[in-house]
C-alpha cells in the first residue's frame, strides 16, 4: 500500500448529520520508536502491546453545513469546552484533507474523554488519535459503504499516525508493529500491523501496572523528543538496534522466554532515555524515585525469580510488566514497596488488550 490507496475516488451516497462513537486504548511500546522522519514517517520499527482499561472514548457529532472553504469543529474534554486542544486538530485535518476530502463538508463536535487521568505517563494521544481517525473513517463509511472492514481499520490506522506517531498501534491486538522491518511480512512505515507470528501463552493476557510518579506535564514534548534525534551523535547505531531487538523478539514470543523478554523490554527503555540524555540539548526525564523503583524490581526479581520487569515512555512514570500468572505477589510487592514512590500513591493496574472498538 501507499499513501495514493488511501485517497478517495469517489462517495456513492450522500449524508446531511450523524453521530459515531469509538473508543480506542493507548499502548505500551517493547520495542521503541525514537526519531522519526518526514510525515510522521519511523525512522525504525516498534512493537507495542495494546492496554485494556486505559482509554479514550471520543463521540462525533456531524452536520453539513452551506460553505466549504474552511474546517470547522468544536471539541469537548470531559464535556468541557478545549479551544486549546483546537490547534493540533487544525493541524491533523491539514494533514489528512487529501485522505478524507468530506471534511469541510461539514461541521464537527467532537467529545471526548479519558478512563486514566491526563499527564498520568499513559500516551493519551495515542489513544485520543486512534478514537478520532476511527470516528473519521466511520463517516466515510457511511459515505462509502463500500469500504471493507480490512481496509477501514488499516486505512484508521494510517490517519492516526499522521495524528500521533504511535497512535497508529492502537487500533488492534495485543501486539501491533509499526514500521517496515525485512521480517516481518506486511510490516509498513505507514500504518501499524497486527503481529503476525505465534505467541506464546506466557504472553497471553499480560499484565501492565503503571507507577505515578510524576503526573505533572511532560518535560519535553514528544515531537520535540523525535527531533532531538536528527544529528544525534549515536541515533544510526540506536535504529540499529532497535531494528536488531524487533527480531530477537520474534522468536522469544515464540517460545515463551520471559528472561529473555526482559532483556530486550529493560534495554529499550533505558536507550531511550540514553538517548535523550545525550542530545543536545539534553534532559533526564527520570526521577529519582524512578530509579528507586527500578533497583526494587532488579531486588525483588534476583530474590524471587519473578519475571516481573518494567519499560518507561518519555517520562518519570514507571510501566511494571508480568505475567498473569503473578498478578497477586507482583501486586502484593508494588503495595508493600513500590506504591511510596508513586506520587500520592497513585498507580493504575491493566492489561494487555485488543484494540479499539465502535460504541
């Protein structure tokens, strides 16, 4: 596919007003995407599990209206009016007007809210992104009938990322590529695909607990992030690697090697913040109770043999991964000497899901 397949050729009916509603989950990169190039285009593969409970459920609201020479809309948070959330969906119908030629045709009211709390170090954009391009394609499906449901969802998926790069992952479960890798057959750089290769029950239903702790705005937005990449002294030899970590999980989600597993999901997370540690400029995005959460989880694993291990996202928070099979010791540890760390002592428990869904 490319992105001339995504363009319309024509509509076969004709729709005054309506109403769509999806929601859509965020997900947890294993694998990361750090850099990325023109239009939202990776300048290496990811693999994320898609989350369960941590979701954005976005309702549009549509009537045609008598000029079509501008994008017009109103978004509502929490039925809250967001006049500053305007700007970067400006910016993402700018993008996707090609794709979706309806969209001056009518007037928008988009209403939308989240089940985990804003600036909680769970990528709300993602999820927020994916429930938009999901509502968008409902509409042109009303106005296309026509559209396979195959077609829709990879088409909602490349709308995303021009929305939020690891958006595109949200679409469907419970482990999404993105990004071209010579491995993985129908892996592209422009939308997010299903993970195609056997896994193994200890993958099954895996756990994601999120430590809190800091819920204050990001330090560095992630398109700033991205762009740090661009002259980074190491960035070549880091896509390198995390092209060289996509395939070793492949056979590790094969057979079930959860050791193994750690490796790669600990690595990722701390090149990333490797990464950012030594742009220019420079920032550490970890907090000193990040790190004292990491050293507990390497305690507790080397006493206990769990295969309990942690990945971060671009900021303080702390994502614990296990398998289902320890939810209650690796909870019971996270109440006895984890939750200190956690600001107020927030933390948010999911699990590995299947994707977004129509309301």
């Amino acid at each position: 596919m490319t992105e001339s397949d995504f363009i319309p050729k024509r509509y076969t009916k004709l729709i005054d007003k309506g109403s769509v509603s999806w929601s859509s989950p965020s997900n947890i990169a294993l694998v990361k995407y750090w850099g990325k190039k023109k239009d939202q285009i990776p300048e290496n593969p990811s693999i994320s599990f898609t989350l369960s409970d941590c979701k954005t459920i976005t309702t549009i609201c549509f009537s045609k209206k008598e000029k079509q020479e501008e994008f017009s809309f109103e978004i509502y948070l929490d039925a809250e009016k967001k006049d500053d959330f305007k700007p970067k969906i400006e910016t993402f119908f700018k993008r996707v007007e090609v794709y979706l030629p309806f969209l001056k045709t009518y007037h928008f009211k988009i209403e939308t809210s989240n089940t985990f709390p804003h600036s909680s170090g769970i990528a709300s954009s993602a999820s927020g992104m994916s429930a938009l391009a999901c509502c968008l394609m409902s509409v042109e499906k009303a106005l296309n009938p026509e559209i396979s449901e195959a077609f829709f969802m990879q088409k909602a998926s490349f709308l995303a990322r021009l929305g939020s790069g690891s958006a595109c992952r949200s679409l469907e479960g419970d482990l999404v590529v993105w990004g071209y890798h010579d491995e993985i057959d129908g892996s592209s750089d422009l939308y997010g695909t299903k993970y195609p290769f056997d896994v193994h029950n200890n993958f099954k239903n895996y756990q994601d607990t999120i430590l809190l702790v800091d819920k204050g705005e990001k330090q560095v937005s992630s398109t700033i992030g991205h762009n740090l990449m661009h002259g980074h002294p190491f960035a070549k030899e880091r896509f390198k690697q995390a092209s060289k970590n996509l395939s070793g999980v492949i056979p590790v989600f094969k057979k079930g090697d959860l050791d193994a597993f750690i490796k790669i999901v600990e690595i990722e997370a701390l090149t990333l913040h490797a990464m950012m540690m030594t742009s220019m400029p420079y920032f550490i995005l970890m907090k000193p109770n990040t790190l004292e959460i990491i050293n507990k989880i390497w305690v507790f694993r080397e006493k206990t043999n769990s295969k309990v291990c942690f990945t971060l996202d671009a900021g303080a928070n702390v994502h614990v991964l296990y398998p289902e099979n320890e939810t209650e010791s690796v909870l019971k540890f996270i109440k006895n000497e984890l939750v200190a760390y956690c600001q107020n002592g927030h933390y948010i428990c999911d699990k590995i899901g299947f994707g977004a869904k129509q309301l």
